[in-house]
C-alpha cells in the first residue's frame, strides 16, 4: 500500500526509557519502527503497559526519544532549530487523549480551551474566533450555547467532542488518537468513532489510532501495530492481521474479541494468556513475551527475535516463524 508515496510520519528505531535509579531503566519503548501514510489510520494496539502511549507521546514531542527519531514528511522533528518549523509541525500534529476528564482544564471555559490553539498561531479578531469556535462546536456536535460553559457542566461524550474540537481547532494533518474512547459508555463510544471516521473523510486526516482492544481496532484503521512490552511484535494491513494472524500474542489477543454470531461463536477457542504482563524496568535480552507463550522454547530465552517480513506488508517477530 502506498509503496512509491513518501510517507508523512516515519518513526524510525524510536526507543523511550525512563530511568528511576542508577540501577533501574524502565525501557517504555524498544526500537520501533513504521510508516504513517497521508490520510491513513494506523492502529496502535497492545494490553497496558506496552508503551504505544509513549510512542504517541513522542510522535507529537511531548516526550524526547532516548534512541531513533521520527521523521514528519522527511523531516527530522527533533533536529529542527527553525522556530517556524517547530510551530508548523505542533500546528500539524495533535493528539486527542484518552481521559476527557482530565485533560481539559477545569478553570477554563469552553470557548478558552477550543481557541487557545487558534489565538497561539493565528492573528484574529474577537468575533473571527467566536465564529470559528461555534463552527469547531457544530461540527462535533455541540452548539454556541456551549461556548461560555466549563468542563464539569458536561457529560464524559460531551467532554471527548470538546478534546476533539481542540485538536480540530488549528487545521492539523495528524492526530494521535489515544485510546479516545476507552473511559466513555460503551453507548457513546461507537458515537465518538463513527465521527472520527467522517472527520478522517470531510478533513482528509491521517490518524494513528491507539487502543487496547483489537475490535475497536478493526473498525477504524488500514494498517495494525501490535505492541508488547515496548517492543512491535507483528504488524500488518489491517484485513490480512485479522485474517492471518503469525504472532502467539496477536492469536490471543483476537481469540478474545467476542463473535456476535452465535454459530461462530461456539466454535470460536479463546487463548488464556498466563499471568500478568512483566515490568518493563530492566527487561531480559530475550522474548519479551516468553513468561507468557505457551509456544516457548529455550531459543526463546536466548535473544530478542527481530521482526521479519513475511507477506507484503506482513511481519512479525517470533523465534519459531
Ligand atoms: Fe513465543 Fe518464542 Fe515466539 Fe516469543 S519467540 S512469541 S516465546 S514462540
């Protein structure tokens, strides 16, 4: 897919560790590596833990990679000194993020919140901003009455569209969408995508689509990342994940997806995963998912499988593929 296409976002080789002590490291993210194409959505999936959150945290700059780079249009983020490119790449990539209730600050209206990013890179007028705002407002579904309102006045739906609104708010390319829907009723959730997908369509946006259940995953993306333990353990385009799925983590991680059809459903294994995932402060140079497979072997102990293409697009990284 897009082969000849210069991608717009290239995370190359990105790690992110935290140390806590001169004894411990916490490595959130390992050497991750993949393409974003223009007006794609990549999924992002993984339990708790596996650090697709810091990967998204780093794609927007909020955090500094320890190792790798990410590249926008092919152009290195973190090596920038020019002010204007830095602001071009902030205005270009938001992020909506997973918590509606705390991420919007309790002390700001509405109206402050949504045109905080408009007034930072843009010279307008008063009645210019509000006009822009109620536009922002309808298009997620709120109104102008809602303006002069803060965010406690709202429900955890209404919340999500204002997070929405401000991301929308300065005309980005791309949005790290981080687990968006994971804290409201399940009745608004299928709400909130089904308006991310139109959104994708009316402002030709690029998304990387972060989550922790692969269904969600399935209705949304072209192309899905499975991480574990700070490390891509498989990706591939979205239809060929599900049906060929290579990596022993991915097969549980579908098996647990549950089937409407009763007929399929009966017939459907579900893959107990052992235990808990490990801590990620100072992993052993082996599979990360080796306490967990019940596939192990002692190669797997010995060194990190390295992730191999095995279809078009199609790779994974196991010892026994
Ligand atoms: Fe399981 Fe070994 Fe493959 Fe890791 S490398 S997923 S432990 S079979």
């Amino acid at each position: 897919m897009n082969t000849e296409k210069q991608p717009l976002i290239q995370v190359k080789n990105l790690s992110k560790y935290f140390h806590i002590n001169k004894k411990e490291t916490l490595k959130a993210v390992e050497d991750v590596s993949f393409d974003i194409y223009e007006g794609e959505t990549v999924g992002l999936v993984g339990e708790s833990g596996c650090g697709k959150s810091t990967t998204g945290r780093c794609i927007v700059k909020l955090y500094n990679p320890t190792k790798g780079t990410v590249l926008y249009k092919g152009r290195d983020i973190f090596d920038s000194k020019n002010k204007n490119e830095k602001l071009e790449y902030c205005k270009n990539t938001q992020m909506i993020f997973q918590n509606p209730y705390s991420s919007l600050n309790p002390r700001m209206t509405v109206k402050d919140i949504v045109g905080e990013g408009i007034r930072l890179h843009e010279k307008i007028s008063d009645k210019e901003l509000d006009d822009r705002i109620e536009s922002l407002l309808k298009t997620v579904g709120l109104n102008r009455d809602h303006m002069s309102r803060f965010p406690h006045e709202f429900s955890g739906g209404q919340r999500q569209r204002i997070g929405i609104a401000r991301a929308l708010s300065v005309d980005p390319k791309f949005i790290v969408c981080d687990e968006p829907i994971s804290a409201l009723d399940v009745s608004i959730q299928a709400q909130v995508l089904n308006m991310l997908k139109k959104l994708q369509k009316d402002r030709s946006l690029t998304y990387l689509f972060i989550a922790h259940d692969l269904s969600v995953v399935k209705y949304i993306s072209d192309k899905v990342i499975v991480m574990y333990l700070g490390m891509i353990v498989e990706q591939a385009d979205a239809v060929e994940l599900y049906k060929n799925p290579l990596h022993p983590y991915t097969r549980a991680l579908l098996s647990a997806i549950p089937e409407a059809d009763p007929n399929i459903a009966k017939n459907k294994q579900r893959i107990m995963l052992k235990g808990e995932i490990p801590s990620p402060i100072n992993p052993k140079e082996c599979c990360r998912f080796v306490e967990r497979c019940s596939y192990a072997k002692p190669v797997c102990h010995e060194s990190i499988p390295t992730l191999k293409q095995y279809t078009d697009g199609h790779a994974a990284a196991c010892h026994l593929l």
